[in-house]
C-alpha cells in the first residue's frame, strides 16, 4: 500500500525534469508571409523566455513538415492576421484576445493561436512606427511574449492561470512592452487538478 504514495511523490519530483528532458517541436502556420524581422525577434523572445524555465524549442514550419521528425512533444501554432506593422490598423482600448489554446472534452490540446492584427492593434505606437523594421522587431517581441504564454497552456496541457508573470491570464500592454516579463516561480510545474484528465 505504500507504492502509490512513493510512486505519486516520485513522479511529482521527477515530472518537472521530464518535462524539460527534450526539445518540443514547435510547428508555425500563417495566414499571411511575416515580416523576418518580427519573426526572428518573437522567437528570440520566446526561446528566452522558455529557456529560463528549462524548456527547448525545436521551431520548425507547418508548410515544410514531411512527418519524418519524432517529437516526444509537439506544439502547433497558427498565427492570424499579419504579423508585421503596416500603420493600417485603428488603436483601440478594448479588452482582446490575443492568443487561445484549443480545449476539447475539457482536455488543453497541443493546438494554439496567436492573432497578430489584435496585439498590433492595442500597441499603436508599434504599429505605426516610423522605422518598420524596429517597429516589426518590437511586435516580434510582444509575439513571442503571447506565443510562450500559449505554450505554458499547449506543452503543460492546462489551463491554468497563475496570478503574476507570464502565466496570468491577463496581461497589459505595460507587461507586453516591459523589459522582462517571466514565468513566476513554480508555473511550469504540473497543475494536476486543473489539468485536463
């Protein structure tokens, strides 16, 4: 009767280590061409982020996957919109989404959004500034910011919410645009009892 109790405290010791024991390939899709700048700079952004907590990325495209690449875990992330500033798009103060992670039956699926045109939509000084490439470079940064906070949702399998850093459910455009914006201490250990069964 003492296995179950050793085996659960073994595994709640050894769960965060097997999390992080190989790379999760991580595959893009877009609905437009992004902007090189932007997409260099939110992988940097998110591999930063990521890496802190022990976790590797292995990035790769949807548009070139042949199937022949083994995953132990695997994340797929559609981007929406255009992920590069153009200074078309109207500022606005409301509430948006910018990024979902797919639940079905009550279980977090490996299968992410990240909408560009809402993010450009609330950092209009990003959007519309003068030197595109810089502005394209500071909205792959907030990309890769919202990106990562979906991965926390896809590779953990929860839906969890921690109350501060990267993992809080909401964030301001004061917190996508500061000069650090980490994972607090503790979110990437499993959330059992708010993870999908």
């Amino acid at each position: 009767m003492l296995r179950i109790p050793v085996l659960g405290g073994l595994l709640a010791f050894v769960a965060p280590a097997l999390i992080a024991a190989s790379p999760v390939g991580v595959y893009l899709d877009f609905d437009e061409p992004a902007s090189a700048a932007a997409m260099e700079a939110m992988r940097r952004e998110a591999s930063g982020v990521l890496d802190r907590v022990g976790i590797e990325i292995a990035w790769r495209l949807v548009s070139q996957n042949q199937g022949n690449e083994p995953f132990e875990r695997l994340a797929v992330v559609k981007f929406t919109g255009k992920c590069a500033c153009e200074g078309l798009l109207a500022a606005t103060r409301e509430i948006l989404v910018l990024g979902t992670t797919a639940v079905a039956s009550g279980r977090v699926l490996p299968y992410s959004q990240v909408r560009c045109d809402a993010i450009r939509r609330i950092l209009p000084k990003i959007e519309f500034a003068s030197d595109r490439r810089l502005g394209d470079a500071a909205l792959g940064r907030v990309l890769g910011r919202v990106l990562a906070h979906e991965l926390y949702h896809a590779v953990l399998g929860t839906a969890h919410h921690a109350a501060s850093g990267l993992a809080r459910g909401f964030q301001s455009t004061q917190d996508l645009t500061s000069d650090e914006l980490p994972f607090a201490g503790g979110d990437w250990e499993p959330h059992p009892a708010l993870s999908a069964k």
